[in-house]
C-alpha cells in the first residue's frame, strides 16, 4: 500500500510539474516539446497504473509484495542500470556531435533512464524470471 | 522446470486467488507459475504443496537438460 501511495504521489507531482512548464512555455510548443510531453504523459499513465494495481490488489487482501514482485523489481533494477550506463556513454558522444545544452543532455537522460527502466519492466514481465 | 499446478488446483477445486491467499503470494505469482514463466523459491514451493498435501516432487518436475 504505501509504494501504491509513492507511486500515486510521484505520478501527480509529475504530471503537475509538466502541466506547470505546459502552460509556461511562450514559444509555441515544437516537435521536441511535444514528443518530451508524450513520453512523460506515457511514463505517468504507467506510474498510475502501477498504483491502481497495488490499490485494488490491497482491496483483495493481497501482500503489497511477494517473492516474485521483488525478483521483478530487482531484475529491472539491475538491468536498467547496465543499459543506463551505455545511454550516458552515448549522450556524451551525441554532445559533442550535436550542439546541446548541458541542460537538455540532463534532461534527455534523466527522461532516457526512465523510459529504460519502463521497457526493462515489461521485458523482464514478458519472458518471466526462471532462474535457469 | 514444470509443475502441475493447475491440475492439482482444479482437482482440489481453488482459484488461482484460493490458491494465492493460502500461500500468501499475489495472484499474479501463480499465474506465472502456472505459466512456467517463474521457478518459485523452495519455501513457495514447499507451501503450495503443502496446501495439497503432496510432496514437492510431485508438483515440480525437475528437468536436467
């Protein structure tokens, strides 16, 4: 129940906080903009579907973990890690090839990591943890 | 590795939620055990067979390839 209540949290804080640069942005919104706000749009609807699954798995009186959530969780964990270390190698290269603020490398990154940590999540869930 | 989850639950005629409340696990957990989609630790497995009253051996089949 509470990583349901963190998840729930962390999601609305960043929808908030995107909703808030939205609205701020004067220049019109281009593709890069648009593309940032649809990968973070995707990223909050999983957060909130996470939170979902844990309110409604609470209802059932279901564990807020279990053996195989935790193996999940640490699988993804470990493999976006290794994968997010090749991206800020690849970042560093792409600074010197494209003229970039050192805001906008941050900012990509930070965004890369969770989308990595996304896709390991439903890989990992995909093919399963079997130990073999 | 393989198990016959599935069949022992429908004889002894529990839902995989049944199931999962006695062993304190999600539901989700036996879904991917009966998928073979995850090797449960020796205490989850001890548990479920317990709950049908076999032996481990006899849920789980241990292939050596």
């Amino acid at each position: 129940m509470k990583r349901a209540v963190i998840a729930l949290s962390v999601s609305l804080l960043v929808l908030a906080t995107t909703a808030f640069w939205f609205f701020k942005v004067e220049e019109s919104v281009k593709g890069p903009e648009v593309l940032t706000f649809g990968i973070i749009i995707v990223l909050v609807g999983f957060g909130l579907y996470f939170a979902y699954r844990r309110f409604t798995g609470a209802k059932r009186g279901e564990p807020a973990e279990d053996e195989l959530s935790k193996k999940v969780m640490q699988k993804t964990a470990a493999w976006s890690y290794y994968i997010s270390l090749y991206m800020w190698v690849f970042m560093i290269w792409l600074k010197d090839m494209v003229t970039l603020d050192t805001e906008q490398v941050l900012g990509a990154g930070i965004l890369s990591m969770a989308v990595i940590f996304f896709l390991c999540w439903i890989v990992i869930r995909l093919r399963g943890i079997r130990n073999d | 590795m393989t198990n016959h989850i599935k069949e022992y639950r429908a004889r002894h005629d529990l839902t995989q939620d049944d199931l999962a409340k006695k062993v304190n696990v999600r539901r989700e957990t036996i879904v991917f055990l009966e998928k073979n989609k995850y090797n449960p630790s020796l205490k989850l497995a001890h548990d479920i067979a317990s709950v049908f009253g076999v032996t481990i051996e006899e849920i789980f089949i241990f292939d050596n390839e």
